[in-house]
C-alpha cells in the first residue's frame, strides 16, 4: 500500500519519515497531537493525522496499519507456540497450506500471516530456494552482480523467525484430497511420503519454461538452457564462464526475459542472435516503443 501511495513520502515536517512510525518499538514517537500510550489506537493517530493537509485519510490509515503490524510482528512466534501448547483453547487456530513458494507463494504466505495471526501456515516448495529475485538472474549469468546470495529475497529461517512460517523446500505436493482436506506430499530428498491437513489451501506452483516444439531439440539437450529457476541459472553461469566458452548463442523469445539474457551474453563478449515469431521485440508492447530497442541491439552486433 505505500509504495502505490506515493504520497507517503511527503508527510509534513514533524513527521520525519515513515519509518518512524513503523519501527517496531513498544512507545510511538512524540508527535504533535499523537499522546504517548502503549497501545496507541487509529482514534488518537487521526487526531494527529486531521490537523495535516499533506496526509489525507487513506494515507494516514496506510501509515498506521504497517505501524500497528509491524510493532506486533514480534508477537507471532510466541503466540504461534502458546496455541500450539494448549490444548484447552475454545477455537483452534486455523491451518493454511500453501503449495509453492518464490512470488506467488510468498506473497501469499506473508499475506496471510498479516491477516491472520494466530493462524498455522506451511509452505511447500519443491524447489530448495523459496524466494528470490528472479529479475536479477540475468546480471548474476552477465558478472555484474558477484554475490549469488544477494538474489535471496528470504529464506526458510528468515520466514520462519519473522513471520513464523513453516518452510519445507525440497517437498512436492502430489495428490490433494478436498474431501478431507488432505494434501499428500513428498519429500524429495528421502522420497519419503506425509499427509498435511489443511483448513485453507493456496495454490501457487507457478510454471514451467516453454521449449517449442523443434525436431531434434531433446537430442542436444546439454546445449539447451532455460532461465527460470536459480539453479538454471547456476547451468548457465557454470556455462558462460567456463574456460571453452560459447562462441555463439540462439536465444529464442524476445521478451523480457530474452532481452537480458542477451545483454548478459553481449555483456560477456559472446556473439548472439535473435529469434522472434512476432514481427517486433517485446510483442505486448506498442511497435513504435520497440526501435529504439531494436536499434541499440543491431548496434551491438546482435
């Protein structure tokens, strides 16, 4: 919600930055019109928030529910842990399971905690990385970014001690029951099988890279890539980098994804080119708004 409210940033001069008011601390700051209390509620806020032009109501509803969750984010753990313990409690924490992780997944999984605190939420990820930053792949492959662990967005710890998320990479879910709300999954480490119950079920496997239908392209398989997961792009870094490496490269698709992939290519002094069934690069873009693009690729020798 901040970030699409813009507006956000430019709060008046008492009140220095958004932050502020989301550091998760036990006190608010002192503000005009804002009482110290410990458990500060909208109605005082508003007081404060009414009194300033520049902060219009829904910005200032905005700025205190991250303030209210995230001075309460620290509570999830501990509460998590005493419903668990207690067996006497009149309504049980719901169960959410949630199949698939890195955007969709995540998202979803962080959503949910904010909405429900008290709630058990698993993630299922058949991947060993749950989240990361998929747009950075292409500049780790071109050199230009040298960590690889700067492309994890979280991790199953970070989940679990932040927002106490179960994590579970490297499981697949392979048979749900809705009947009983029952997801089968299986560890693919150990093979070893397990039910989960579930009381709310998020689906979120994602997808799989398209290779188009070409004779011959299961034959050469070593000498095929696709970009969509960090071990991809561990196949392609380990192949762009070594001592023999390519001389030329045929990167078929000319969206996004294509794009820096050969500018990552280019950028390693490999020859490229390019292959597009559609008459333009980027096919959902206006054709006057792809030449300049076209242009500084058939500049650098593409």
């Amino acid at each position: 919600t901040l970030k699409r409210r813009r507006s956000c940033l430019r709060l008046a001069p008492q009140l220095r930055s958004v932050s502020e008011f989301a550091a998760p601390c036990r006190r608010w700051p002192t503000l005009p019109g804002v009482e110290l209390l410990e458990q500060p509620g909208w109605a005082h806020f508003s007081k404060f928030c009414g009194s300033n032009r520049m902060l219009n109501r829904f910005t200032a509803r905005s700025i205190y529910q991250v303030a209210h969750n995230t001075r309460r984010s620290g509570q999830y753990s501990a509460r998590r842990n005493v419903s668990s313990d207690t067996s006497t409690n009149s309504k049980a924490s719901k169960k959410i399971v949630i199949i698939g992780g890195v955007a969709g997944g995540a998202t979803a999984a962080a959503r949910a905690r904010r909405l429900a605190e008290d709630a058990k939420i698993v993630l299922l990820e058949r991947g060993s990385d749950v989240s990361f930053a998929n747009c950075g792949m292409p500049y780790y492959i071109s050199g230009e970014i040298k960590d690889r662990s700067k492309l994890a967005v979280q991790t199953p710890k970070s989940l679990s001690d932040v927002l106490g998320i179960e994590v579970r990479t490297q499981t697949e879910a392979v048979e749900i029951d809705r009947k009983t709300k029952v997801v089968k999954v299986v560890d693919r480490t150990s093979n070893a099988e397990e039910n989960i119950a579930y009381d709310k079920l998020i689906l979120a496997p994602g997808a799989a890279p398209v290779k188009p239908p070409i004779a011959g392209i299961d034959s050469v398989a070593s000498h095929v890539f696709t970009l969509r997961s960090l071990k991809d792009m561990d196949r392609s870094f380990a192949r762009v980098s070594a001592t023999q490496k390519p001389r030329h490269v045929v990167v078929i698709g000319a969206g996004f994804i294509g794009l820096e992939m050969i500018e990552a290519l280019v950028h390693r002094g490999i020859k490229v080119t390019l292959v597009e069934a559609q008459p333009q690069l980027l096919p959902q873009l206006d054709p006057e708004m792809t030449v300049p693009l076209f242009d500084e690729m058939r500049a650098k020798g593409v």
